[in-house]
C-alpha cells in the first residue's frame, strides 16, 4: 500500500514539475543537485578516493588478502542482521576457493525475498528503496543508503580521474531522467543542474527534426563531459556526423549497456575524444571499469566475482559463462553469489598497458537491445523504453516487439490479476511515449524470445527474433 502511495504521490510530482517553466525546472533540479554534491563531495569521499588510488599498484596476495578480510566481514554482517542470511552457514574462509561452498542467489531469491534481505540495524528512515531496470524487464526492489551512494562516488570519481577529468568538471548526462514534459515541441530539451555544474538533456526527444537543436547545444557546450547510455549517445553522434562536422568533448563515459566495436568508432569520431565505458548495476554488487588503455578492469574493493557455467561451475579464461557477484558496498542490501542473468568472462590477457594489478574482464556479451522508432520519427533507446517497467513486479521477463514505427507489441511473461493489471500499465505508459499515432498491443506469454546464444534483449525489431 505504502509503495503504491509513494508511486502515485511520484507520478503527481512529475506533472507538476511538467507544468512549470523551464527556470523553475533548472532551479529545482539545482536544489536536489546541491544536496547530491554535499553528499557526494564530503570528506569521508575524498579519503576512500585516496584510498582506491592508493589500492590500485597492491600486488595479487594482497588484492587477495583485502578480498577475504571483507568477504569475511560481510558474512559476518548479513548473518547477523539480515533475516534471509540467518540460515547461511558460518565458513572458515582461508581461501577465495572457499565462498563457493555458499549458495547461488537468484533475481528469484531476491525478487521473492527483498526486504528479508535488508540489513536490519539500519533504521527505515536512512533506508533508499528503488527499483531496478534491468534489460530482461524484470523489477527488483533494492535497498541502500545516502552513505553507501557517497562509497559509490568515490569509485566513480576513481575512473573520471583515469581519464584525466577532475571532479565537478562541467557534464551532459543522457540518461534516463525525465527533464522535459513529453509533449514539448521547441527546444530547450535540457535542464541545468548548478551544483554540480552539470547539463540534464531529455533522451525522450530524440528525432531528425530535433536534431538541430541538439547539435546547436552540443557546439555552445564542446570540451564538456559527456555520459549517458550508449544508445542514447549513438543516436546524437548520428545526428552529428550527418551534419558533417565532429563537436568535440573532453571524454565520454557510459554505462548501462555493451558498447560494440562499431559503436565506439562512431562515438569517438562524432564527438573526437576516447570513450570509457563501465559496467555496473542498480544492486551495487559489481562494478567493471575501463581505464585509459582500454582495459575492461574488475574493481577488488567494490566487489568479488565468479564467473560460472549453467552447473556453478567456474569458467576458463577466454570462455564465457555467466557473472556471480558478491558486492562489498552495498551493506544495507547484501548480495551474495548473485547470478545476475549478464553474461561475461576473464580476459586472456590479465596485464594491462596502465600497470593496474587489478582483474581485466571481458563483460561485453551481458547485454544486447535494439532501438525503438515512434510514428513520427522520434528514436528511443532501450533504456529510454525501460522507464515505463519501473515499479512492475508481476512479470519475470518484459519485451517490446517492435513491427513497424509506432506499432509495438508488449509481450509479458507473468500470469493473475496483477500481470494483467500492470501490464494495461505499461501499455498506456508505452504509448503515450510513442505518441497519438501509436499502436500499442499486448501479450502475457509464457516465456520470453530468445536470439541465439540464450540472450534476452528488451527490444525486438520484427524480423530479427534468430
């Protein structure tokens, strides 16, 4: 009753913001943007960055030594205070070899077991609960706190500094934020945060005809930062080297999807600057991070990884099976053994050109989707659709069929009222994104489309279902 409330109460906050002029927009959004920076800018930040930097040149038994001193304090921590992990056995960790004798987490487990999950000795009050996204289309609740999200930070700052951008560096960010009301036909399509020195620009408005606007803003803001998901930038670095002239940036950073060869040289020449990629998740239970010389580096302080075969067994380097993370931040949600549905493996090669003794890993076959096309030639990325599935818990798999632009079919994989129920949610929110032309069918099915290799991906253009 309670999460309905708080979602209700949500989608009342965003007409109204909606609704107001764009300076009143950029001033609200530069009130939560301070309140961000003071946590994220602290003290306690600067001195676990200090750390990591200083982390980065240990040796393997000592990266090994670290791993096992906090797998050990996070048992000790999730069987004492976590509910679900009461019945986890106490193990005499001596080895890594050792965390294989604990159980596999599903997104089952968690989707089933959530709040028996949260560390109990923090107070609800400091508890964030939110929903992830991932591209399977199937929620789950996750719970961390405002001084986990600073740890956080201290990581993410790690990997700007490897690119020689230093924090509050002005920024454009193209993710998911609603910034702009859906139905605005003139620009600005951004909104600016002051605290942070940083550009919001709306990833839902994204057409030919809107491109020049964009491109306008891009040239009036080059040497900027630019982040955001791959999709999403792809679609702008389109719209930019079909106006014939490369706008250049200071670095790109993105996150939330695989960045493909092809990808990568089109957003490197669209905006001439090098691309640092990162893989991460709404659980906070791993993190991958490319660095200057294009290693795809395992961060040992923010989690521990296996990769594993469809038996939990472990993988050969080279080979590909799926990621089992045991995050070591996120202490008000532990996630232990969890097989989060990506997919990965170690690189051959484990010595990088930067010298950095942490793991290099491939994660570039976790996730694969395809763009959406309204009536009216607007293009949405998949994390652009992805929005529309927040909240939903009926549904073990989401996907959107595309059969030609404007026409969609939702296909759900779920059953009982409540799948039907959010389901007629998702297909009044997925068209209104698309527009009035749209139309918008759904489906409860029984199992999700698979393309070859086993995956999954959220969007599907009619045709392309091998």
């Amino acid at each position: 009753m309670i999460e309905k409330w708080y979602r209700s109460k949500a989608g009342e906050l965003q007409l109204v913001y909606d609704r107001m002029p764009p300076f009143v927009r950029s001033g609200l959004t530069s009130v939560r943007g301070w309140t961000l920076a003071r946590n994220r800018y602290a003290p306690a930040t600067f001195r676990l960055l200090d750390e990591l930097m200083s982390n980065e040149r240990s040796t393997p038994p000592e990266v090994e030594q670290r791993q096992l001193k906090h797998l050990r304090r996070l048992l000790d921590l999730a069987r004492r205070n976590c509910p679900f992990y009461e019945r986890y056995p106490a193990l005499r960790l001596e080895f890594l070899s050792d965390w294989s004798r604990l159980p596999i987490l599903s997104r089952s487990d968690v989707r089933e077991n959530a709040p028996a999950m949260i560390n109990r000795a923090i107070p609800p009050r400091e508890r964030i609960l939110v929903a992830t996204t991932g591209t399977t289309g199937s929620s789950l609740k996750v719970c961390y706190t405002t001084a986990i999200m600073q740890k956080n930070w201290a990581f993410r700052m790690q990997q700007f500094l490897w690119a020689g951008v230093q924090p509050r560096s002005p920024r454009i960010t193209a993710f998911g934020n609603r910034v702009v009301p859906p139905n605005r036909k003139c620009p600005p399509y951004w909104i600016h945060n002051a605290a942070e020195r940083q550009t919001f620009i709306s990833i839902f408005h994204l057409s030919p005809a809107t491109a020049p606007a964009y491109i306008s803003f891009f040239k009036k803001h080059k040497g900027w930062v630019l982040e955001g998901f791959p999709s999403v930038l792809t679609i702008l670095a389109d719209f930019v080297l079909a106006a014939g002239q490369p706008i250049p940036m200071r670095a790109i950073f993105t996150d939330g999807e695989p960045v493909h060869s092809f990808l990568r040289e089109k957003l490197e020449s669209a905006f001439s600057t090098s691309l640092f990629n990162t893989y991460g998740n709404t659980e906070l239970c791993g993190l991958i991070q490319q660095c200057e010389q294009g290693g795809m580096h395992l961060n040992p302080d923010y989690a521990f990884l296996e990769v594993l075969d469809g038996d939990n067994q472990p993988v050969p380097a080279g080979e590909t099976g799926y990621l089992v993370w045991t995050g070591l931040v996120n202490e008000s949600m532990p996630f232990i053994r969890y097989r989060i549905g990506d997919r990965g493996g170690w690189s051959v090669t484990q010595q990088c050109a930067c010298g950095r003794g942490s793991p290099l890993v491939d994660p570039g076959m976790t996730r694969e989707s395809d763009l959406l096309y309204s009536a009216d030639g607007r293009v949405f990325s998949p994390r652009s659709v992805n929005q529309v599935l927040k909240g939903t818990t009926a549904f073990r798999f989401c996907q959107f069929v595309q059969q030609k632009p404007g026409q969609v079919l939702v296909r759900a994989v779920g059953a009982g009222e409540q799948a039907e129920g959010e389901l007629r949610k998702v297909q009044r929110e997925i068209a209104s994104l698309l527009g009035k032309d749209s139309v918008v069918e759904t489906e409860l099915a029984t199992a999700p489309i698979m393309k070859s290799g086993g995956k999954t991906p959220l969007v599907l253009q009619e045709g392309s279902r091998a």
